[in-house]
C-alpha cells in the first residue's frame, strides 16, 4: 500500500475498497438493521412464544430482553462511532479482543446470518402455503419449493444491484407489513368479543426468566446495519442511530403486540399458522385478517431474507479481504460494487436446506424452529464477545469511561446466562450437539489456519481507514 | 437505549458549542495525531464530554481518526470553515501569459479547496463561469472532473444543466475512468450549450496529488476535435507550473 508523505500509517486507499464508498443515505442505513431484524413477522409470533413460559408476567420478559438488548446496543455503539467496517461486529471485536476474539465473532456471524438467511426462507415458504391452503386445500409441497427457489433468485439479484436498491425495497415492505399486523391486530383486540379462553396462568420469576429467551431471539439481527459502515454517507452518525433506533422501535413493537395479545387472548392463536383453520376466532373476525396477516408476514421474511444476505456476504468479504477467508469471496461486482462473488456462493448453499426439508416433509415449523435456535445462539456468542471486547478497546485507545465499564460488567453474565438457557432448555440434545460440533469445527479451523495463515490472522479487523484524502489539505503534509 | 450524541446537544446549550469549537481549534494547532486525552488534558473539559464531542465532530467529517483509531486530525470538511486565499506566484502567471499568447482560446488556471473550485488565475479576455457555479455541478466542467476523477468517490447524479450533459452516474463514472486514464478532462456543451473545456492536473511533483487545473475554454465543436497537440501544450504547462503551485 502507497502511503502519503509525512503521516505515517495513513493509506492512500482504503484496505475494503471495491464497495460502493460512503453513498448510503440514512434511511437506507435503518432498512438494513429493520429488515434483519423483520419485527413485523416477529410481533406475530413473541407474544405466543412469550407467554408460553412467562404467562402473564410475559411484559416483563419483553422488557428485561429489551434492556439487555440496550446494553448490547451501547457496547455497539462505542464502536460505530469510532470505525465503519464491513465485517460488523467481528470486526469490531478484533480491535478489543484480538484475533482470538475476532475469529469466534466472525464464526459467530457467519453460523447467525447463514442461518437466519435460511430460517427465513423456510419462513416465507411455510407461510406461502399457508396462504394458498386457506384460499384452496391442496397439496403445497410445489408451492413451498418454488418459493424458496423464487426468493433466493430475487434476493441474489437484489444483493448484487447494491443496497441502495435493497434498502428501498426492504424499508417499503417492512412499513407495509409492520402497519398491516398493528392494524389488524388493534382493529381485531377492539373488535374481539370477550372470548371464553381461559385467562393466563400467572407465573413467577423462574417463569419470566424462561420468557427472556424468545423475548431476545426475536432482536436478532438489530446489529446488521453495522456492516454497511463502509457504504453508508456518515457512518459515525448514521449507522449507531440505526442500531438503536431498530432496537427501540422493536422494542415498543413487541410490547404493544404483547398488551394486545394479554387483553384478547384469542386473537393471535386464531389468526396464525398454528391454527390454520381459522379458529374460532376466525368466525367472529371475518376471513380477511389471517390473509392479510400472512401476506405482511411473508413480506416481512422475504426481506429478512435479503438484510440477512446483505450482512453476511459483507462479513464474508471483509474475511477474504483479510486473507482468512478464500480470496475470491473478496471480489466485488464490477459495476454494482458489492460482493457479488460472495452472492453467488452464498444462496444456493443456504437455499438447499430449506429445499431439501421441504421435500422431505419436514414440518416447516420444526425446520424454522431449529435454525432459528441454531441461529440465536450464533448471534448472542457475537453480543457477549462485542459487549467484552468494548472496554478493553477503549482503554486501548484511551478512551474508557466507567460507564462502558458497568455496561459490559451487567450484559457480559446476563448473556452468558441467555446462551446458557438457550443451549439446555427442553428441547432434545439436537441443539446442544449441533452447536458443540460447531464449536469443534471452529477450533480445528482455528488451529489449521494459526499454522498456514498466522499473518492474516494477526492482520484481522480490517475496516474503512482514514485515507490521505479524507484530511484537510493542510494536514496533508504534501502541501 | 445509547444516547444519541447528535440529540444531547441543543442551541441552549452554548457550552457544549464553545466545547466543540475549542476543541476543533485545539486538534488544528497539536496537528495531526492529537489523542482525545491530550484534548481533555489541554482543554480541562471533562473526558466522558471530550469524547463525545470528538465523535460527533467527527461523525460529521469536521475531523477524523487517524488509522490507529486513538489520534486525531481535521477532516476535509474543515477546510470549508476558513477557506485559504491562494496565491499565484508571478512565475505562474507567467506561464499562463505564455500559454494565452500561443493558443487562441481562454486559458484558465484553477485550484482546489476541498470540493471548491478557486480561480488563480482567470483568462481575463475570455472570463470564465462563476466558480461557486462550477463547484455545484463539478460533473459537468472539465476542472471539475479532474477533482471526481482524483477522489475516486460515489457520485450522486448531477444536475442536467444542458441537454448534453451528462449526468447518469454509471456514464459519468465511464468517463471520469477516461480522465485517469489519459490525464485529460473534456466536455463538449454540458456546462454551457455552446462552449466546452479541456483541461489537464497540475501535480505535485513529490506525490502527485492533484494541486490545480489548467483548462482551455472554446466553442464546443472545436473541443470536441482531438486537439492533440494543444493537449500537449496544456500538459507542457502543466509540467512547468507543478513545482511553482505545489
């Protein structure tokens, strides 16, 4: 690399150029991290989940996981303020923790985003043919298959264009399907007679604490606008407000679809999947909601789908850049500037698991459960390493204040505890195993490539730097 | 939920104001490579404020962090706040002088200022567009795309300022390639229906960063001509004035 005359370190150009530099607006910035995290198909399915363990202290859980998740956010944003990268929170983890740190964030995200790419692709198909099996009872196993098939295609284009492109679509139908399931779930809790479902148990501490896992998972993928650090116009300002903002609003979300669903209890079991009938809601509240529902639903993973890729391609190429990952998954498309190589790899691998499952009759709510729980347990591995490695970097560069200090002290145990719940919650050893092989897989990737790439891996946590032509003229010592 | 930097400070609050201006001032006189804790030290201003305002100030590209992400220095942006008065060397002026005797068309020599356009030295017997104008349309004047073509950054689409130009930014990014690659900026009637430019860098000899431009003005279907050897006349010029300007 060319450096610039009289400072040194400085490049003369930027270690991920290739990207589409510093053109996403803000707005664009938010879609990604809102469509990650797709709260319109969540809000349907939290309150259910929620209080299935928490009862009627499920508010609560909703409001622990939300703080926590706060603290996820500030330990984010003492990073987003300071650098924009396009590998997200591992890159972000390597500048306090290290390669050791970095390389587990970085495996962390790959398993978190794959997964969650493919968990809502099985979400849009299952959904799919559960609207077309409401309007005509046939056989849909076609139907779920194509579905698939049509929205990896759809995505793969999307993400090659670029997230200029991506971001518009995303934003405009995660607001259409958020609106959609708030007015049809407030039209129907006003509407809905007092029905004669029974009233929730009330359930104590153990039960609320039960209920912080789902509350959590359904946050997932808040942190995802961080990766278009590189991309985004002003990413110091744009890109943490992201964050926050995606984790506030779904926050506020979850709580009045919580409320909702305590004060008409029988309105959401009615409207979906799970009761594919109807119900006997659906007799009192028309046919239209559970159509209306299940189309803002798919829309609302079909985005998910297209975020999720977003950031995982990004983190996948800020890896090959580094040298960790193949070098090819480091070429951008020529004209669009995305990594479009990283695309092409990407979908039909992660399309193939919710293809074959679907085939082979898997229950589309089974396959959705495991790769969501799969995918949860990446995610909160890549919070607790953020959240750890926020002090240590600040007290590298001087900067530390006690109040990271306090926010990594409290969110650090409290997640470990959420992964620990996660991990052994009745739900066979299916999960348990399948994370303990990745845990092995990533160590024995860790030790082969400690041996072959040592160099690289030292040289991890490549972001946007400062180049000699970002400084003021003055500074710039060539005169 | 994190506080939004941004939002925390308002107009009522004319500390946090002199703060941030304090320390803007503070990171142009330590140079580059200030640390938020030798600002602190130097201003008495509260560490957890210092660092809050350094992120802000640079969150809006008035400074930036230098790669090891602990020192600081001023961002491009900066240099919109007290644009320098250039001064053109009389050897310069000479060489325009020369220049304007042996070719028949305006000859003008431009500098930069961050994205600003700055006149050094004007044709006076072919005055050229207001430099305030060519800086808000850079893509559509030869001086101005030299300055995209060094940045190499994402173009917004431009203003259509006449039915020739050019303004869909995959064209534009086509043609600012040309730039590079031959060193010479043209445009035929974008900026004005009837005129057009060509200009050439003017580099400093140590880095070759772009210091200025050196364009010739004319009716546009002359322009559009291959022109040959008054591009080497220009880059001839160019070559001359590089150690007066840099």
């Amino acid at each position: 690399m060319r450096t610039t005359r009289g400072i040194p370190g400085l490049r003369a150009r930027s270690p991920v150029a290739g990207l589409r530099r510093r053109t996403l607006g803000p707005l664009g910035v938010l879609a990604q991290s809102v469509a990650t995290t797709a709260p319109a198909g969540a809000m349907a399915a939290v309150p259910l989940l929620v209080t299935t363990a928490a009862g009627r202290g499920a508010p609560w859980s909703v409001a622990i996981a939300a703080a926590l998740v706060g603290l996820v956010v500030a330990s984010i944003a003492v990073f987003a303020r300071r650098m924009a990268a396009a590998g997200g929170l591992y890159s972000f983890t390597a500048k306090g923790l290290g390669p050791g740190g970095a390389y587990a964030c970085a495996v962390s995200m790959v398993l978190g985003y794959g997964l969650l790419v493919a968990a809502a692709l099985v979400g849009a198909s299952w959904y799919a043919r559960a609207l077309v099996e409401r309007l005509w009872p046939v056989d849909t196993t076609a139907v779920g298959v194509a579905v698939v098939v049509v929205l990896s295609g759809a995505i793969a284009a999307c993400a090659v264009r670029g997230v200029r492109l991506a971001g518009r679509v995303m934003l405009v139908v995660e607001g259409v399907s958020i609106t959609l399931i708030l007015a049809v779930l407030v039209t129907l809790a006003v509407r809905a007679p007092a029905g004669p479902a029974a009233p929730l148990p009330p359930v104590g501490a153990a039960g609320i604490v039960a209920g912080v896992l789902p509350a959590v998972a359904a946050f997932i993928g808040f942190d995802s606008a961080t990766a278009l650090g590189v991309e985004a116009r002003r990413p110091f300002a744009s890109v943490p407000r992201a964050v926050a903002v995606t984790a506030g609003g779904a926050a506020l979300l979850y709580l009045v679809a919580m409320l909702v669903h305590l004060a008409a209890p029988t309105v959401l079991p009615a409207l979906t999947v799970a009761a594919p009938d109807g119900g006997p809601g659906a007799a009192v509240i028309g046919d239209w909601a559970p159509l209306l529902l299940d189309a803002g639903i798919i829309a609302s993973f079909g985005a998910c789908t297209l975020a999720a890729l977003n950031t995982l391609v990004r983190v996948l190429f800020s890896l090959a850049r580094e040298g960790v990952a193949p070098a090819v998954l480091g070429r951008t498309h020529r004209r669009h500037h995305t990594p479009a190589v990283a695309v092409g790899l990407a979908v039909p691998l992660l399309a193939l698991p919710p293809v074959v499952g679907t085939l082979a009759g898997v229950e589309p709510q089974d396959l959705l459960g495991g790769l969501l729980a799969l995918a949860t347990v990446g995610f909160l591995a890549a919070y607790l390493l953020v959240c750890l490695a926020a002090p240590r970097f600040l007290r590298r560069i001087g900067e530390l204040t006690p109040a990271v200090v306090v926010v990594a002290w409290v969110a650090v145990p409290v997640l470990a505890v959420v992964i620990v719940v996660a991990l052994v919650r009745p739900g066979g050893v299916l999960l348990p195993v399948t994370v303990g092989l990745v845990v092995l897989a990533a160590v024995a990737g860790w030790v082969a490539l400690r041996r072959t790439h040592a160099a690289e891996l030292d040289g991890m946590g490549v972001y946007d730097e400062t180049t000699a032509s970002d400084l003021h003229l003055a500074s710039r010592g060539g005169g | 939920m994190s506080p939004d930097a941004a939002r925390t400070i308002t107009g009522r609050q004319p500390q946090a104001v002199r703060s941030a201006l304090a320390i803007l001032e503070a990171v142009a006189a330590a140079g580059i490579g200030a640390t938020a804790k030798d600002i602190s030290a130097e201003l008495r201003i509260p560490p957890a404020t210092t660092y809050r305002l350094l992120n802000l100030l640079v969150a809006e590209e008035y400074l930036v962090r230098l790669p090891d992400l602990r020192g600081f220095a001023l961002g491009r942006r900066a240099a919109n706040l007290a644009p320098a008065p250039l001064a053109t060397p009389t050897a310069a002026r000479a060489v325009m002088d020369r220049l304007r005797g042996r070719v028949r068309w305006g000859a003008h020599l431009a500098g930069y200022v961050g994205h600003r356009l700055v006149f050094l030295d004007p044709d006076p017997d072919h005055p050229p567009a207001d430099p305030g104008e060519l800086s808000r349309h850079l893509h559509a004047s030869s001086l101005g795309r030299l300055l995209l073509a060094e940045h190499d950054e994402p173009l917004a689409p431009g203003t259509r300022l006449t039915p020739h130009t050019v303004v869909d930014p995959h064209e534009l990014r086509r043609r600012l390639d040309e730039v590079r690659e031959t060193g010479v900026a043209r445009q035929c009637g974008e900026f004005r229906a009837e005129f057009g430019c060509l200009a050439v860098g003017v580099r400093a000899p140590g880095d070759g960063h772009l210091v200025a431009g050196l364009a010739l003005t004319g009716p546009a279907a002359r322009v559009a001509a291959p022109n040959e050897d008054l591009v080497e006349v220009l880059q001839g010029c160019a070559v001359e004035l590089a150690p007066l300007l840099a």
